[in-house]
C-alpha cells in the first residue's frame, strides 16, 4: 500500500471519529496497519482535528521509528504497535475518551451484556482491563498499556472482542481496517450509554441468557450467518 494510502485511510479514521463526536479538540487518535511493508500511520501527537491533513499523518515501523513525516506521532503508539504485534490480523485501531465507555473505564468495571444490542457486536461481556502497575508505569507506560489490553483478553479470539476499557484511563477498539475500528468506537459508546441506562433502572439487572447471546453473535459472526447481504 502507498504511504497516501495508507495516509488518507487513517485521515478520514480520525476525522469520523471527530464527526461523530467521540473525541474533543485534541483527544483520540486511530491509525492503520499495513502487514507488507511493517507500517503504520498514525495521527501526530497533540493536534488538533481541526488542522489534521492527510500528509500529518505520521508513518512509523513496528519498531516505533519514524520513516515519514514532520510531526511526532502520538504519545500511545506503543499501545498500538503492541497490538498489531500481538495481533497481526488487525488492520486499524482506535483510541477515544468518549463520554460513556470512558465513564465505564474510570469505574473500572466491564460492561455486562444484559441485551442482545450488546450481543450482535461482541460474544459477552466488554472487558476492562487492570491499570497499569507503578512498575508498568515507570518501565514503559504506553507500551504496558498494550500489555494489560493483550493479558485481559486472553485466549479469546480479538475478532469476537473487538473492544475493550482500560481500567482508569478510556477505551480502545479494533477492526479490519481503521473504518471499522472506528465503527467499533460508536458502537461501543452506544453499548456503554445503554449499560448506563440500564443499571439506572434496574441496578442488578440479568444477564442476557447465554443462549440468546450464542444466537445473536452468532448470526451476525458465526459461519452460518444469515444477518445481512452477502
């Protein structure tokens, strides 16, 4: 892929998430992965949404090195390059501190999964990671973050957990590409902003029954799915 490509794709990433209204003035940031070069491009560190182009977009290796660019890239590619490493099917991620997903962060709890909106987008509960230890924090705090994201989703597939909250701090999301990680980002504000409501109306409330959960994903995800157009 062409670094304009690659650079427009995580562009237009950034400004969704903008449009949508899951990040403020300098907050968030989504970047794109390409597997053949070893690259990724990222949005620069500290800029405003408002003067974001194309080409600043920044353009480093796995290694965090910059090979193009004129700006610093954001302060949590560690986190991101720990993810493509770790999980080299992934083609986008995104990081925001939108409102709700953040709120549930803060609180430091998962998000149950009390309904089938939840199910049709994630195979149960969406994680929250611990914080970062004050080791974790003084070795490498950014990269540790990616560490604490790979340790709690475990064994599972990322493709049935394509969103997670990180303990204290805000969430971060994933997809085939940058688009839908950043769909992943709104709809797991949306999954939050529902948890929300939910817990207000009924404080302990049931979980959806894991054959209703089984069915949903599922339909959607599983190898016979029917939900859709082919």
């Amino acid at each position: 892929m062409l670094f304009k490509e690659l650079r427009e794709q995580t562009y237009e990433a950034n400004m969704e998430l903008n449009r949508r209204g899951l990040v403020l003035y300098t907050f968030g940031n989504a970047s794109s992965y390409d597997p053949d070069q070893g690259i990724i491009a990222i949005k620069p560190s500290g800029m405003s949404y408002a003067n974001l182009s194309p080409a600043a977009m920044v353009i480093v290796d796995l290694n965090n090195k910059i090979i193009a660019g004129d700006y610093r890239p954001s302060s949590d590619t560690k986190t991101h390059l720990h993810l493509y490493k770790s999980y080299p099917q992934l083609g986008g991620i995104v990081h925001t501190h939108s409102t709700y997903a953040t709120a549930w962060s803060q609180a430091r709890r998962p998000i149950p999964c009390t309904g089938t909106t939840q199910a049709d987008y994630i195979y149960g509960d969406v994680p929250c990671t611990d914080p970062p230890s004050p080791e974790q924090v003084e070795r490498d705090y950014e990269l540790e973050t990616g560490v604490q994201i790979v340790k709690t989703i475990g064994t599972r597939n990322p493709k049935e957990v394509p969103m997670i909250l990180v303990g204290g701090h805000a969430p971060f999301t994933w997809g085939k590409d940058a688009a839908q990680a950043v769909y992943h980002a709104v709809i797991l504000e949306e999954l939050a902003k529902m948890a929300f409501l939910t817990h207000s109306i009924q404080t302990t409330p049931q979980r959806l029954e894991q054959h209703i959960l089984h069915k949903h994903y599922q339909r959607k995800h599983g190898p016979n799915a029917y939900y859709g157009q082919t």
